[in-house]
C-alpha cells in the first residue's frame, strides 16, 4: 500500500483519497477506518448483539472487562474491537485521560473528584458510575485537570 502527501495551493480542505483497480475488503475497511477516525465515530456492538456507530465524544469511559474493551454510553454497555492501547492513541488527549492501565474516562463526563483516599482519586461520572486513578496517574490527572 503507497501513502503519499500532495500539498498544493490548489487545495483549501484536507482531503483523503483511496484509489484501487477493483473494490475489494481492503478498501472497504480502510474508508471505514478513516470514517471512523475522520468523524470521531466508533462502531460497537451493543449487549443484545446489535451493532451501532458511537460517537467518541458520548463515551463516558473505555475500559477492559473479560478480555475486552467496553464502552459506557448513557448508561448503556456497549463492546468495542479495539485494545485500549490502540483507543488511547486514537482519542483526543485534551478529552480523554488514561487512568490505569485498564480504563481511560472522558474529562468532559466528570461529575465530581473525591480525594480524600490516600494515593488514589476516586471520579465519579456524570452517569454515576465509579472510577479510580491508578497511584502513578493522580499527579498526571492533576495537572490536566489543573488542580
């Protein structure tokens, strides 16, 4: 696969061409990538086995659970084919924050911070669920939080 970059005043929009002899599954995936990273938009499959498009920015957190990433969405589960790793270099980092090594949240979803643990702060989303910072993470969260 050739990637290459045309800069050209010709130009005013970024713009994403994918160009083939024939449509096959390799094309078709790779616009859907570049859809989905283009648009912030994930696709999911929901607890009953449909399959949806996310948008990023809903996300209340991502986070592993039996050998998977899941996604909280008001206040729906949702599974996503992705590893956390790939996901963390994916999202916006001014938005969403890795707070151990298996949950990254959405900064814009905080409800409140308790810091009264030692080593630790516990975040409480704006859907009511429940996270804790890793000891390694608190000083990181606070200074993206600015506190």
């Amino acid at each position: 696969m050739l990637v290459k970059a045309v800069i050209n005043d010709k130009y005013t929009n970024t713009e994403v061409h994918v160009c083939k002899d024939t449509s096959d599954e390799e094309v078709k995936n790779l616009i859907n990538e570049i859809s989905q990273m283009v648009n912030g938009e994930l696709v999911a499959q929901a607890e009953n086995g449909d399959r949806e498009i996310l948008n990023r920015l809903d996300v209340v957190r991502f986070y592993a659970d039996n050998q998977k990433v899941a996604a909280d969405v008001a206040g729906k589960r949702y599974t996503i084919a992705k590893k956390l790793y790939e996901l963390e270099g994916e999202l916006d980092e001014k938005i969403f924050f890795r707070i151990s090594k298996s949950e990254i949240i959405n900064l814009k979803k905080i409800q409140k911070l308790d810091m009264s643990f030692t080593g630790t702060i516990k975040i409480i989303m704006k859907d009511n669920s429940e996270s804790y910072t890793s000891r390694r993470n608190v000083v990181k969260l606070k200074k993206v939080l600015g506190l």
